[in-house]
C-alpha cells in the first residue's frame, strides 16, 4: 500500500535528513554518527516491529485512530519487517527509521503510529521484549549445562579423586561429587536469571516520555498483546527504569565467575593429567608441535572478566543519572546484551568440555592416595573413638610432619603409632583397632564413610543425583511455559494484524 491519501511526499515531517525525529535543524553535523544507535539497535529490529504492531492495534481498538490508518501502517510494517534492518532509511535510531520507512511506504499518516508514545517509553517496551527471550537462552543453556555435569557424575560416583583446597590435595572426594558442586552453583545461576526474568516481563509501553498521555490507551492491553506479565506501572519509571539490566547483567556475571571456577579447574587437572579434554576442546601450538592446550576453557575463564566489565558499564553509566530519561540510556543496554551472549555461548562451550572429558581414573585414584590426604579421616575416625579432636588433630599432625609423601599403608601407621606413644603415652592400638586406622587410610574407604548430607559418599551422591534430577526436570518446565506463553501472544498478535490488513 503505498501513498493513498498521505500526500505522497517522501521527506513528509523529515526533513533533509529522511529521519523523522532529526529535523532540518538537527539534520547533520559531525555529531550525527554519533548520536545514533541505528547499527547497534539491530537487535531490538524485531522487537520493534511487534511493539509498533501492539501499539497500532490497540490504538485502533480504542479509536484513538481509525481502523484504515491502522491497517495502512500494519500494512507498511509488513514491507519494513520484510525488508529488514539492513533496508532501513537513514534514522537516528531503529524508532525513528521504522517510522521514517513506515511514512515513506504510506505518506503522512503513517505519522500516526507515534500517537500516544514516545520513543522512551518504545525503546524501554524493545530492550525488554528482547532481553527476555535471551534470559530464556541464557538459563537454558544453565540447564543443558547441569544435565551434562549430572550425566557424567552418574557414571562417575566411584571414581576417586583428590579435592583441593589452596590448591593443594585437601580430602579424597568423587569426581561425581565435584561435578555436582558445579551443578549446584549453576542451579543458582538459572534461579538467578530466571528470577531476573519476573522483572524484566513487565511493559513500561504508555508511560510516554515519562509523564503519561492524555489519550484513553490500554497499557494492560499492549501488555498482554506483547506477553509481558503485567505493567511497570508509574509512568516516569517506565521511561527511566534499566535496574532489569542490572540483575541480568548481574546474573550473568555470576554465572560466568562460577564458569570460570570450573575452567579453572579443567585447565589444572588437564595439566595434572586427571582429566583429558577431547581435542575439538583444546588447541595446540604454532610452534610447539607436542602441545595440547586447554585454549577452550581459557576462553571461558576470560569471559568472566568480560561479564563483569559489562556488568560495571552499566552500572556506571546508570549511577547518578536523573529523573526521567537521558540519552547515557542508549548506551547502558548494549552492556547486557553482549555479556548474555557471551556468557551463554561459552556456557555451552563448557558443557561441551564436561561432556566430552576422559577422566583419568586410575591417575585420580593414585593422586587421591598421595600427600596424606586421608589425614582429616584419620583424625576423625580418633575423635570418633573417644578422643577430644584437637587431640586427634595434634596426633595425626605430628604423624604427617614425619611421614614421607609416598608412604605406604605400613609406613603411615607406623607413623601414627609413633605418634600417638608420644602425644598419649599408650599404643595406638590400646585406643583403636588397627584394621579401621588402615581403613581410614584408604581414599575409597575414606570417602565411602563421609555420607553427611550432601558428602562424596556414593550412596548420598546418588540420592542427591536424584534431587538434581528433580530440579532440571522443574527448571526445564519454567522455561517452557514462558516461551509458551510468549508464543501464544505472538499468535494473538499476529491475528489482531492479519484482521486488519
Ligand atoms: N535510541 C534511544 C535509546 O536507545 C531512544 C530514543 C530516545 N531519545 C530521546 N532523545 N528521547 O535510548
């Protein structure tokens, strides 16, 4: 539809530089690149589109204009979406050249569209309408990711290994058990995001520039035309409000540091020989022909500090900014965007390193036994027999300063007798069986015996395995309902345009 009865001007209301918001006397200047966001605002293209379809329809719904200009600008939106972004005229950002294309198809009451909004309010409704879908796929990947820690540890609940702390051989653990502490922290990580997404599914569409309009609109109804689960409701904060970036931004950052803790780890047991990540995870060398790095996981370790920056751009572009809306707000945004994509991306990377890894069992098993690991075991299985722990703790510290780091079971003993004759002044075996102190020796047994709730013990990992289980099945079915429910809102958008072009 092109030109009916608009008058046919291409430059209607445009001035020399096609865009309607830039006027002749705002139309050019070394400034302009610099003012606009039109490239970036790529991303919220589509966004537009639906938030201008929303607005249209329930414009006409309420006669605040006629059910002709509405279909003549459904119409037009039509061409603009099919054309794309890359087809925009010249615009000062996504909203002002939609509208300029818009104008262009159908003269000048395409200039209608813009009644009763302003581009604050619009670009709020678009950063929303977007972000939400990439929450949805940011915490999707946190769920595919828990799978995958989940499906390893599974087969992985015997297999024994050294757990760390200062980056030294701490207590025998699982690698079952290890793997579950990372599902664990990344079950927060979806909460987090999709506790944000409560928050970010609210429309800000009618606040206007920020101080209301007198035409008689519907907000609740541009609302539910566009999924959003209800309004941010006082106008000037609808327009102003970015804190739905804060948290997601915030969410990601979190995630991305509890990544980059296990792409740490990778990177450690790959150099320990504990683990060996497939090659399509690792990289090799330009020059050292023997090399197999663990460049993947590095890249993931690195995004964290990307996350964070993003995370500080933000918050330092919004700190201090006044009431209601100032244009440091299109460059806040961007920030959010950019982590989430990233900080998605390298979430499926690392899944794809976990899923893919060769632990190395029996290097595991012969690290698990090194440096005196069972020390804490020993010690507990004393304090178990009647002594206070400090006692235990003292004697079995006394024991480990004399004890090579490749003693065997004889030799620790034997060590540990010495011990206890001096601390005590009786034999060890006057106080416990000698049999349970070798058991306490040994990593297997030692991790067996700690099944506290949540402990490496096989037995707890795998009723916890099942909790796990639970818990993505219940993650899994949040996720689904939202994209259900934006799906049918985009149905019943599209149905309230169909009827009308
Ligand atoms: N492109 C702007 C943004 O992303 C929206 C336009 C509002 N501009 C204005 N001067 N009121 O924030």
């Amino acid at each position: 539809m092109t030109d009916e009865d608009g008058g046919g001007r291409d430059d209607v209301g445009t001035g020399s530089s096609g865009d309607v918001v830039r006027r002749e006397r705002f139309s050019g200047g070394p400034a302009r690149e610099f003012l606009s966001s039109l490239a970036a605002d790529e991303r919220i293209f589509a966004a537009d589109i639906a938030v201008d379809r929303a607005h249209v329809v329930m414009l006409d719904e309420r006669d605040i204009i006629d059910r002709d200009d509405a279909g003549a600008i459904l119409d037009a939106l039509g061409e603009v979406e099919a054309a794309g972004h890359a087809d925009l005229p010249d615009g000062e950002d996504v909203h002002a050249a939609i509208e300029t294309a818009v104008i262009q198809h159908i003269g000048d009451r395409g200039g209608r569209m813009h009644t009763a909004r302003s581009r604050n309010d619009e670009v709020a409704t678009c950063i929303r309408y977007r972000l939400r879908e990439d929450a949805l796929v940011a915490a999707e990947a946190t769920i595919d990711a828990r799978e995958v820690l989940a499906d390893v540890a599974e087969d992985h609940t015997d297999t024994v290994m050294p757990g760390f702390t200062h980056l030294q051989p701490a207590q025998p653990t699982t690698v079952a058990h290890y793997l579950c502490s990372y599902e664990s922290a990344l079950a927060r990580d979806t909460d987090r995001l999709l506790d944000a997404y409560g928050r970010i599914n609210r429309s800000p569409l009618g606040g206007a520039a920020f101080a209301g309009t007198p035409f008689d609109v519907d907000r609740e109804r541009t609302a539910e035309l566009l999924g959003f689960d209800g309004l941010v409701r006082n106008s000037m904060d609808a327009a102003s409000a970015r804190d739905f970036l804060v948290e997601t931004t915030g969410a990601v950052a979190a995630l991305a540091t509890t990544l980059s803790g296990l792409a740490e780890d990778l990177v450690v047991f790959s150099n320990l020989g504990h683990v060996e990540l497939d090659d399509a995870y690792a990289s090799t060398s330009s020059i050292m022909p023997q090399k197999k790095n663990p460049d993947t996981m590095e890249l993931v370790r690195g995004t964290a500090g990307e996350a964070a920056a993003g995370l500080n751009a933000l918050l330092s572009i919004l700190k201090g900014l006044p009431r209601a809306y100032n244009r440091d707000l299109q460059r806040a945004h961007p920030h959010a965007f950019e982590a989430i994509d990233a900080v998605a991306e390298a979430t499926g990377v690392a899944a794809g390193a976990v899923a893919t890894a060769d632990w190395n069992e029996s290097a595991l098993e012969a690290a698990a036994d090194g440096g005196f690991s069972t020390a804490t075991g020993v010690a507990d299985l004393l304090a178990m027999e009647g002594m206070p722990f400090r006692t235990a703790h003292e004697l079995v510290a006394l024991a480990a300063e004399r004890m090579a780091d490749d003693a065997d079971v004889d030799a620790a003993y034997a060590a540990l007798a010495a011990a206890a004759t001096e601390v005590l002044g009786d034999p060890l075996d006057a106080f416990v069986d000698r049999g349970a102190v070798v058991a306490a020796l040994d990593p297997v047994e030692s991790v067996a015996s700690r099944d506290s709730v949540g402990g490496p013990a096989p037995a707890e990992v795998e009723r916890e395995l099942s909790r796990v289980a639970d818990g993505l099945d219940a993650d899994r079915a949040t996720v689904d309902e939202r994209r259900e429910a934006l799906e049918r809102a985009e149905t019943r958008l599209d149905e309230e345009v169909t009827r009308r072009v």
